[in-house]
C-alpha cells in the first residue's frame, strides 16, 4: 500500500519515504559514489531513480498509445 507523502518543516517538498534492500555490491558502490561526490546514499539513489525515470518517460508514452489505439479499435 502507497505511503502518504510527506512535508517537509517549510512545507515546500512533498516526498515518500520508501525502503530499499541492494545486493551488497550495489550498495558498496553506491556509498562509493556518495563519498566521492560528497553527497549521502540517499541522494545518489534519489538521483538514479530521477534519471531512470525520464529515460523510461519515451516508453511510457508509447505504452499509453498503443493502449488507447487499442481501445479504439473494440
């Protein structure tokens, strides 16, 4: 079931938390990245999901074509 999303203090960002369980290689390189970038864990898998995301933003939209020129064909 879907979290409700959270506030921040000011109120500005509204986020869900969510828990995430990596092979331990994965993990050893994302706190890699993080130490070598001067961020957190937390941000470089923030910014890996931001970046998956709009690359799979083009196939979504062909997904939501063809399924309503689906539809249009019933």
């Amino acid at each position: 079931m879907p979290q409700k999303p959270t506030t921040t203090p000011s109120g500005a960002t509204e986020s869900t938390r969510i828990t995430v369980t990596l092979p331990r290689e994965d993990y050893e390189q994302v706190c890699r990245i993080a130490q070598s970038k001067r961020v957190s864990a937390s941000w470089v898998v923030r910014d890996a999901v931001t970046e998956y995301l709009q690359l799979d933003i083009p196939l979504l939209g062909r997904v939501e074509s063809s399924t309503s020129s689906n539809s249009d064909q019933r």
